[in-house]
C-alpha cells in the first residue's frame, strides 16, 4: 500500500494516469445529477464542482493510508464534504491537501480505525461532528486560522490525550470533546472566550486545561471531569448549570472579582463544596450558597460580600433578621423566598438590584427600607402579607415589575417618589386594605389589574395624567395633586411657617377643623409628610422645625 500511494504522489505531480497499481485514479467517469448537483465519479473520490472548484462528497476505494490531492480532473478541491469520509472502516490515516479551506459536518464521523488526521493551516471551518466516534483517533492538528471547535467535533474520540487549539480559536462548542475519555491536557488559546455546554463532558482524565482567559462556561461543561484540580475563572462572568459538577477532586478555584450569578449546582460534588465549612460559602466575594441547616435566626454577611446568590436561602422557617454589609450590590432571584419568618430588612444603598421574586412569600415581613435601588423585579414582594407601607425611592426611574406586591394584604400606603414610568401587570393586584397611592406625571403605562380588588384605593395623580385617565377608565376614586402646593404646606396659605408646625402638631394630637373633618385630609397627606417615609408622624414635626430654622 504505500508503494501505490508513493507512485500515486508521483502521477498526480505528473499529471499521468495510474494503470494496475490500484491508485486513486484521476480520470473522469460518469457523472450522476441530483437536482441541481452534479455528482462527478474520478476513480475513488466522488465529488461536486462549483465555480470550477470541487468538493470530495465521497471515497469508495480502500486505502489505509489516504493522501486527498489537491486537484481533481483539474480542478481545485477546497472542501471535504458533509459524511465524506465517514464510516470508512479501514481507514488508518488521512492527508488532507493545503488547497482544502473547510471540512463538512460529520466529514470522518464514525470512521473506527483513523488514527490521524493531518489537516492544512488554511482550514477555517470543521463542521459538527466532523471526528464524532473516531474512537482510534490520537492524532490531529488544529489549523491556525481555524475560528471554532463546532459542536460534537471529537465527541467520542475516546483515543485523544492531548489538545492544543491555535490562537484563532474563539469558541469551544456544544459537547465537543464529550466523552473523550482519555485527554488529560487541554491548551487553550489566549483568544478563548467561550467553552459550550458539555463540551468536555465525562473527560475523567481531564488535569490540566487554561481557562484564566474564558468569559463564558456552558452548562455541565465539565461535568465528571474527576481529576480537575484546579481552574481559574478570574475572568468568567458566566457559569452554566451543573459546569463543575461531580469534579471530584476540584478543591483550588480562583473565582472573578464581580460576578452576580453562579447556579447552585456549578460546583456540587466538588471537592470545594463538600471540605467547606456549615454556615455562609463565598466565591470570591460573591455569597454562593448556605451549606448545612441553617437555623440561626440572625443571617449575617461579611463586610465586603457584594452579591447574593439566587435561590440563596429560599424556604427558611428560621430567619427573622438580616444583616447585609453596605458592599452588596445585587441580591438575585428567589434569593429569600418564603423565609416566612422574617420581620424586618433594610438594604444597603449600594444595592441597585432587586430581581424577581427576592421576597416573595415572606409573609412576616413588616417593614423594608428600599433605599436606592433602580428595580424592583416581578413579584419581588409578592405575597408579603404583613407589609404596611413602602415608598419606592427616587432611584426606581423605570419600572415596578408585574406582581411586585400582588396580594400584601395589609398594605395600606404606597409612596412612589422619581419618576416611574411603568407599574407592571397585577403590581398591586389583592392589596385589600391599599388606602392611597400617588402616581408621578411619568408614569405612561399601568399593566392590566395593577390595582383589581382594591377596594378601598384612592389614587393620587396629576391633572390630565396617564393615571387620572387609568384611574377613570377603571373606576378607581382619584385625587388630584395640586402641583402649586409645596410640601409642609400643612395649611395651604401659599409659605411655610411656624403656623404650619402648630397645624400638623394638632393633626397628630388628634384634633379636627370646626367642621369635624381631619386636619389633614387624605389628599394632603403628601404635603405632610416631610421624611417622605410613608408615615405622618412626630419625625415629620421634627423635620418641618429644623428646615424653618435653617
């Protein structure tokens, strides 16, 4: 055999025919047409032509050695085609030409025996699956100007030990080297910003691989990767489900400085996870997850935690309080769902964050200071039955999200300061006892049954508004807000004076005007009250004194 294939090297240089040596053979033959293809046969290759440029779509000889030329009948090929190649069980080792620029899908798939694969610089593109079950395979080399590792490419290439991709390689794909049982070293590019979902799925010999330069981890990536050791992941801003999981011996992980979200399961059955200690487990500075029961009625942070987790400590009967350090900045989804006994929680003004669900269903929750936070995410509150009041700070410029305090029950006063624009679908819908709310000029959408079942609401809003139409087109009582009138103007006579001062101290006392009706009526509230905290009560007085001596 590799007489023929040296005799064939030298016709194909001379441009003569191969007689009974049994070589590929050059000469035209018959030609099929499917649709619009033609399929041209020239000895053992089949192939399409397309500009006058050919594509191997299939090789019927026999060779154990194969070196593909680089013409064809004259003409150039540039493409081994999608299965050319593929289960082709003699096959033992393959030369593809410098004139190929791409490689189909599936193009060796299956093809037991080949053990090497020699592949030209100038390939830019190896399709899915194109190596997919060469379970013999040890040997190939990445083209330089190759951009990704496609989807499935090795999967099953049970025989691989070592890889190393070329500095073009941006990408990893989806299972690309699944179940290649036998690789023990990776090296990766510099370039390599993402690794797809299993792509190194049950690589249990897998030690060493460089991902200090990878942005993106795909879900169960690395799954059974039982001799991992060691990663870094100081430049990854994004995990998938399960990417470490059952790595045995993963103990040293170097995490990123900022990262908001790990799924819980990212490091389960590592070896990280099982040696930490009971209580609060940090990557980095980024809360992960609470090992162990906890039962502890006080959750305490470290001062420089910066994000929780989601999912963090959903479902806790034990927690009634929380300390968060001034350094958190985000608190994920779910993060303390059904903590059913947790009364009271003020959140740090660094936090600019607050996703879906974070508190849903903590019906103990008496109180929350907002703070500054820019979002309240859907049914962030929802279900928060004990829930008073709340005043939406003037950081929240753009919307309370749909169900944000669906059914809190007992709230009773609603304060929105900033500019809203939106409130989300059913955002109060089944607050019974909701008395007053007062929506600011910027709010241009109200989402269907914002505010259904609540009965005893009154809408506080501007003239010709988005909320006084809302409120008309909904039946919902309204008051208008008369934009003229300056807050702790208590007595509307146009100034802010000592006069004032004597007005809301006499509402707080509990007097009425000669007509038996409050001092302050419902609509006034607002302009009482001076800490624009929801409430009307002596700090307000205090507040009014110390701006008049000012």
């Amino acid at each position: 055999m590799k007489k023929s294939l040296k005799i064939m090297s030298v016709f194909m240089s001379a441009m003569l025919t191969l007689g009974s040596l049994g070589a590929v053979s050059l000469t035209a033959g018959a030609q099929e047409s499917i649709g619009t293809v033609t399929k041209i046969t020239s000895g053992d290759f089949v192939y399409t032509v397309e500009d006058n440029v050919a594509t191997i779509v299939d090789y019927t000889g026999s060779a154990n050695a194969l070196v593909i030329p680089q013409t064809i009948d004259g003409r150039k090929i540039v493409r081994i085609g999608d299965y050319a190649l593929s289960k082709k069980a003699k096959l033992n080792s393959v030369v593809v030409p410098e004139s190929v620029e791409s490689i189909g899908s599936s193009a060796f798939e299956d093809s037991v025996d080949l053990k090497k694969v020699t592949l030209p610089d100038g390939v830019t593109k190896i399709g899915p699956s194109a190596f997919y079950g060469c379970s013999k395979l040890t040997t190939v080399n990445i083209p330089a100007k190759l951009e990704e590792i496609d989807d499935y490419t090795f999967s099953g290439c049970t025989q691989l030990t070592d890889i190393k991709l070329s500095e073009s390689v941006t990408y990893v794909g989806e299972s690309a080297f699944e179940g290649c049982s036998n690789l023990n070293s990776v090296t990766l590019s510099e370039n390599t910003e993402t690794i797809g979902d299993c792509a190194f799925y049950e690589c249990d010999s897998l030690y060493s691989i460089n991902l200090e330069n990878v942005s993106q981890i795909g879900a169960g990536a690395f799954v059974y990767c039982a001799n991992l050791d060691d990663i870094d992941l100081t430049n990854c801003s994004l995990i998938g489900e399960n990417a470490f999981s059952v790595c045995q011996s993963l103990i040293n992980i170097k995490f990123p400085d900022s990262i908001y979200s790990i799924p819980q399961t990212a490091f389960e059955y590592t070896l990280w996870e099982q040696s930490a200690p009971d209580g609060v487990l940090y990557a980095g500075d980024f809360a992960y997850k609470i090992i162990g029961d906890f039962t502890d009625s006080t959750l305490t942070f470290k001062d420089n935690t910066y994000a929780i987790n989601d999912d963090f400590l959903s479902y806790n009967e034990y927690v009634k309080k929380i300390n968060l350090p001034d350094s958190v900045e985000y608190i994920g989804d779910m993060a303390f769902e059904n903590c059913i006994n947790l009364k009271k929680i003020s959140l740090p003004k660094s936090l600019y964050t607050l996703c879906d669900e974070t508190f849903l269903g903590c019906e103990s929750l008496e109180s929350v200071e907002l703070s500054e936070v820019v979002n309240i995410g859907v049914s962030a509150f929802a279900h928060c039955t004990s829930l008073k009041s709340i005043v939406i700070p003037e950081s929240v410029n753009q919307s309370i999200g749909d169900s944000a305090f669906l059914n809190c029950t007992s709230l009773e006063k609603v304060t929105i300061n900033g500019d809203v624009q939106l409130i989300g679908a059913a955002a109060f819908l089944s607050c019974e006892n909701l008395k007053s709310v007062n929506i600011p000029k910027s709010v241009g959408y109200i989402g269907a049954d914002a505010f259904e079942f609540c009965e005893k609401l009154t809408i506080k809003c501007y003239e010709n508004s988005y909320a006084q139409y809302y409120a008309e087109e909904n039946g919902i009582k309204y008051l208008l807000i008369d934009e003229e009138r300056l807050v702790g103007d208590i007595n509307n006579d146009g100034k802010i004076d000592v006069n004032d001062v004597t007005e809301l101290q006499k509402h707080l006392a509990g007097y009425t005007k000669a007509d038996d009706t409050p001092i302050i009526t419902d609509s006034d509230l607002n302009i009482a009250d001076i800490t624009n905290d929801g409430i009307i009560d002596l700090r307000d007085v205090t507040a009014l004194q110390l701006s008049l001596s000012e």
